[in-house]
C-alpha cells in the first residue's frame, strides 16, 4: 500500500529545486525535479516516459497516462511546467528555492507559477495509487520544461515529435484559473469569484531589423539604422490598436459584472471601458485582453558611442485578441515601415474554448462543491501557456490550476516577482477541486 501524499510536502520537495529557466541548455534542476517525479510514479505502480530533446537531456519531460474505468471516453490532459523564471535571492524575504512553510504560506520560486498544480497533479495521482480510485476517463499527466521560454524543449517539442501521447485527448487543463478569490460586490458584500481561463491572446513575436552604412558619428548621414529602428519602434510602440472585445471576454466582462452587482454596457468602446473600470481588480486581465499589444521589449546596436552602426536590432512583443490575427498583420507592415525588415520569431495563435459545454461545466461543479458561494466564469489570460502548444492537437484548453479560499484572508502572490507563495489552505483546497474534476468528469 502506497502512502497518501501531503500536498504541501510535495510543494516543499519540487520548490526546493532549482529549475530556473536560463535558456536552452541549462537547466539541471527540471531534471532533477522530472526525476523525482517519475521515481514517485514508479513507486507508486505507475509506468511514466521520460522524454528530452537529444542536444538538451537536462530540460527533462514526464508523461504518464492513467487508465480509467470506462476507457471508452475521450481522455483528459493535465499538464504543469517544472520550469521558473528567475529569482534575485537579495531581494527575498526568504530563499527563494527553500520551501518553507510560513505564516500559513508555502513559499519559494515557483509556488504560483506552477509548481502548485505540479504538486497538486502528483499528489492527486499518488493518492489514487494508494486508495486504489481510479477515474472515468484515462487521464494523461505532463509534468514539462520549458515553458516560461517557448516550450521549445517542452510541451512544443512533446507535440511536434510525440503526438501519439496524447492521442484521445479531447479537454486539456493547465495554468492560470480556477482560483477562489473574493472580491467586493456593489453593496460592499464580499462575492467569491472564481475565472476558468477559456483563452488566451496569441503570441506574434517579432524581431526588427534596420540596416545603413556604417561610419563617424561625428558625421552623419541619412539612412542610418539605430534611426531607422528607433522611428518604427516609436510608430508601433505608440499605436492605439482598436477595442476587439472577443466572445470570452464579453462572457467574462457580462458574468462578472452580473456576479457582483455592477451595471455594465458593453455596446460602445466608451461602455467597454467604463464597465472595465467599474469592475476594478474583478476585471482581471481584461484592460489588456480587449485590444491587441505590439510593446518594444529589446534593443541591439552598437558598440562604440563614435561609431555609427551599419545594424540595428529589437524585439517586440505582440499579442493579439482572439479573432484580431487578419488585422493585426495587415497593420503591422505600414506601421514598421520599408526601411526596416521584420520576421516572426514565436508566432503562436489565440486560444479558445468553449464556456457552455460539459467541459467548462465539469470545472465549475468541482469548484462550486467545494465553496458553494464561489460564482464561476470564463476568463481570458494577456499572455500565454503551454495550452497554445496543446491546442495544436486539436485539445480544448483551459486555463484550470485550482485553489480554494484561505479563510483568513491570504492570497496567492509573487508570480514573477518576489516572495512568491501560496497559502497552504488554498493549496489544500486547490488538490481537492482537482481530485474531484479528474475523478468525476
């Protein structure tokens, strides 16, 4: 018999690695942590893959398929990177990569984004093991690196060169939603609020690049390409792209609003932002999901400050609305100009999921069975998961991390920052809305 895992144990063992995301061939830590993992699964009586790109064995992948009782059934994806971002240790309260449990928090690198559902998933998995439930569906885990790049040695590569893992799949669920929060209604009554991520803005990345003739500074000329780059990077940086409110977000603007008692309109760009600005924190990311973002993000030329440089290069960050991609690319090549050259260098489309079938339905019942006053709606995430790479097999993707309310009224917080950490009861609360998702759907 397989002993029952405690959640926040497991947290505490995977944040304890250093996975940090360096870049492409650097990062013992995932495997170390995909190790851990499978040695778990096995112990367990599971028979995960291990699976890396052979120029990358560090950037380490584990998937694992449980089978169901009614294996019959289109089959459920959870998948969770191992991989972070990094992390300024001075500018901690704590060490980053300790795992310590305080103040009723786990804390570390990691903790929200995402090794919660990673410790979650497992947990859930080795709970199964050692009670012998099994689910309805087969149910397929990837625990993946790479994801805070371009998944290039991860979920992206998993799909490219190992799509029959996921053959069946029909729902696959991921980061970035599901969480309990509470949020003030018109009266000032608390309303709990929970967002299922059902899209996600693509990603378009781009690098510019601008080319002239090399020579003085002290002598300049027309034509030169630090100009030429800055003046496209000002057109497009500076652009006011329209409102395009996609059909999630409108749900999302509409239910949230209705869940706390805000009046909205949301047939003008004027009612569309009042109603955004009327709702406040509740809004989310919906300031940014309603129009499309083209943000210069780096900048190469140069090395000398009497030089003129022949190149000049820069990175811009485009995202685009769900339903936006035709206008967005007419637009950009008159914005940039002829004098610069432009390629995608990730060119990544939008998400999008159903918000009225059984899937989304299943989600919200496993949420509202463990907090009954939680009000589920669909949501819309700025930026991007490894369900972009996942929705290439045709899966429906959803953004569903779990976690319930901390009744004393701590929150998750830190993603990408610092002190990053998650309350134990919302991890706590978070693996039983999973357990119940996964067991029942």
């Amino acid at each position: 018999m397989v002993e029952r895992p405690d959640v926040v144990a497991v947290l505490q063992t995977l944040l304890r690695f250093d996975t940090t995301n360096r870049g492409p061939g650097d990062a013992e830590g995932e495997r170390s942590a995909a190790l851990w993992i499978r040695d778990r699964l096995v112990e367990a009586g599971y028979a995960p893959v291990v699976l890396a790109r052979e120029d990358a064995p560090a950037r380490t992948n584990v998937v694992v398929r449980v089978e169901g009782t009614e294996p019959g059934l289109e089959r459920v994806l959870v998948h969770a990177h191992l991989d972070v971002v990094p992390a300024e240790p001075d500018q901690w309260s704590f060490d980053p990569f300790g795992g310590e449990v305080l103040d009723g928090y786990v804390t570390g690198r990691g903790a929200m984004d995402m090794k919660d559902m990673c410790a979650m998933t497992l947990a859930v998995l080795l709970d199964w093991a050692a009670t012998g439930q099994r689910p309805r569906r087969d149910v397929v885990v990837a625990f993946v690196a790479d994801e805070e790049t371009d998944g290039a040695y991860g979920a992206q590569w998993l799909v490219d060169h190992h799509p029959g893992l996921f053959a069946g799949v029909a729902v696959g669920i991921g980061e970035s939603g599901g969480v309990v929060e509470e949020h003030p209604g018109v009266g000032g009554e608390p309303v709990r609020l929970a967002r299922i991520a059902a899209g996600e803005r693509g990603t378009l990345h781009l690098r510019l690049t601008a080319t002239g003739t090399s020579g003085h500074g002290s002598r300049p000329s027309e034509g030169g390409a630090v100009q030429a780059l800055v003046d496209a990077l000002h057109r497009i940086g500076h652009h006011r792209w329209p409102l395009h409110v996609s059909a999630v977000v409108r749900a999302e603007l509409e239910q949230t609003a209705t869940a706390l008692g805000v009046p909205y309109d949301l047939s003008t760009d004027d009612g569309v932002l009042r109603t955004i600005e009327a709702l406040g924190d509740a809004a989310g990311a919906a300031v940014f999901t309603v129009r499309a973002s083209t943000t210069p993000t780096v900048v190469r030329a140069g090395y000398k400050v009497n030089v003129i440089p022949g190149v000049a290069e820069a990175e811009v960050d485009v995202r685009c609305p769900v339903g936006f991609e035709d206008e967005l690319l007419a637009t950009l090549p008159g914005l940039i100009g002829d004098a610069v050259t432009f390629e995608h260098i990730v060119r990544e489309p939008s998400v999008e999921a159903p918000v009225d079938g059984a899937w989304f339905d299943a989600m919200a019942a496993a949420i509202r069975r463990e907090d009954p006053l939680a009000v589920v709606v669909p949501g819309c995430l700025g930026g991007g998961t490894d369900a972009k790479a996942f929705s290439g097999l045709g899966i429906s993707c959803y953004g569903f991390a779990p976690a319930g309310l901390d009744p004393d009224g701590r929150r998750r917080s830190g993603m990408h920052g610092i002190d990053e950490r998650v309350p134990v009861a919302s991890l706590e609360g978070g693996r039983r809305i999973l357990a119940d998702f996964l067991t029942t759907v």
